[in-house]
C-alpha cells in the first residue's frame, strides 16, 4: 500500500524536515579532524529535540543513536563512537526527524581534511546522482525510472551501486512502501503519482557493490573495504513538473563547502 499524502501532510513533513536540515547544519559546523563522532550525535539530538522534534533513528528497531555515522568503507546504519575523524576520512551523516506526526530523513557524506581526488570524486558524483534521479522523480513516470538514471550515472564513472539498501516511502512511519532502489530498469515498478513522498538515497562505492554486515548487527560496510558514499532527500511527487525536494543541504553546504 502507497499512502498518498495530501498538501497539509506534504507541509507537516517539511516542518519536520526544516527541524531536520538545520540540526544537519549544526552537525556539519562541527565536522572536522580530531572530533569525536559521539559529539556530532549529541549535537544533532540536541539541537532536534529543543526543537519539539524526536530523533526518528533513536530506539528505531534498537538502534542506539539519533544519527547513523558511517566512516570510510562503511556505507550505512554505522554507530556514533569515540573514534575520531581524521585527515583523509569521509563521514557518511544520516538523520530522521519525527514532528507533528511525521518523519523526515536525509544524508550527507562529507571530506575531512584533504582526501584523495579518487575519494572526492565518489562524493561529487554520488550527490550528483542523487539529483539526477530526482530529476525523473516525476508524475507519471515509475520507481524504475530513478533507479535506472543513478545506476547509469554512477556506473559511467567507473563507480558500483549497493543493492541490498533501498530508499522508500517517508511518512507516519521511517519507511514506507515503496522501495526506492537505486538501481533498476527504465518504464519497470511502481507508477509516480502526486502525492508520494520518497527517500532518495544513491549509496555507491568506489569498488565492488558487495556489503556485508559488521558483528554489531547494523553496521553495513563494502566487501572490499573501499570507500562509499551516501546521500539522501525526501522529496514529494509533484501535480505537474520536478519534485518538491522537502529536504535541503543548504544549512550544511553554508558551513562546509567541497
Ligand atoms: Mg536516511
Ligand atoms: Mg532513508
């Protein structure tokens, strides 16, 4: 079942998202060499909860913290710790906001300190195709449609695009139907129709697509331990035209520019 949304619940999910950018932008002030990512955590469920937000991520299935921190190889669902950012790393930055009802979720993976021009461009061209597959994010066409355009973008470019993890519906709930692979054929799954809110989320890694599952239970990191980059919108289907991207890196992109 794909719940449409109606324009009073589109605009309560971008009251959360707007909790949701800016406590990305209080984290990003923060990212730099030597910070302990624990901190950026506390930074980012303090910010949403004085806010009259909830974390969507804390408690969701188990999970201990208001952000997903992924560092290097590892590609989604990572815990916040004591481990410190280092010249050379990059940070995949992923966060929910719960308000009024409903959710809101987006990603940002960024370059601390100077990184190799090979690790930089991953990011470039994984944010890149996040907008290239909204740009087919359109009324009519299907969850194919997006899918096909960020796998060919990202595998024109010599990158590979993880499987296994999908973007999805956002609303009342984290995730909803349906799934947003980022991967796929074009004019194939489910028709686009007004109304639908979707998590766009291209994460693609320098190497091989292959993932495995860290011991800890949640942490997703590549087979081959080369880098991978993730970023993510929630957008909302359209009467007519582009989507309506109801999140924003502006907050982020203000402070850290790359
Ligand atoms: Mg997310
Ligand atoms: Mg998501």
């Amino acid at each position: 079942m794909i719940h449409l949304k109606t324009r009073e619940e589109i605009d309560r999910i971008k009251e959360s998202a707007g909790i949701l950018n800016r406590a990305h932008g209080e984290v990003a002030k923060r990212v730099e060499p030597g910070v302990k990512t624990e901190v950026l955590d506390k930074i980012a469920e303090e910010y949403i909860r004085d806010n009259g937000g909830m974390p969507s991520f804390k408690g969701y299935q188990g999970f201990p913290a208001s952000l997903c921190i992924s560092v290097n190889e590892n590609v989604v669902h990572g815990f916040p710790s004591k481990y410190e950012l280092k010249d050379g790393d990059i940070i995949s930055i992923d966060c929910g906001v719960f308000y009024n009802g409903f959710h809101s979720d987006c990603a940002y993976t960024y370059p601390i300190g100077k990184v190799s021009d090979e690790v930089l461009s991953l990011l470039i061209a994984t944010r890149a195709s996040l907008y290239e597959g909204i740009s087919f994010a359109r009324q009519g066409n299907r969850i194919g449609d997006i899918g096909y355009t960020i796998q060919q973008y990202a595998e024109e470019r010599g990158y590979t695009v993880v499987r296994e993890l999908v973007g999805h519906g956002v609303g009342k709930n984290l995730h909803e139907s349906p799934e947003v692979p980022n991967y796929g054929k074009r004019g194939r799954g489910p028709k686009l129709k007004a109304g639908m809110v979707l998590a766009i989320e291209p994460m693609i890694n320098l190497g091989q697509r292959n993932i495995v599952q860290e011991s800890d239970g949640w942490t997703i990191r590549t087979k081959d331990r080369l880098p991978s980059a993730h970023f993510e919108h929630t957008v909302a289907i359209t009467e007519t035209g582009d989507a309506e991207i109801l999140t924003s890196h502006q907050f982020i992109e203000e402070v850290f520019k790359f």
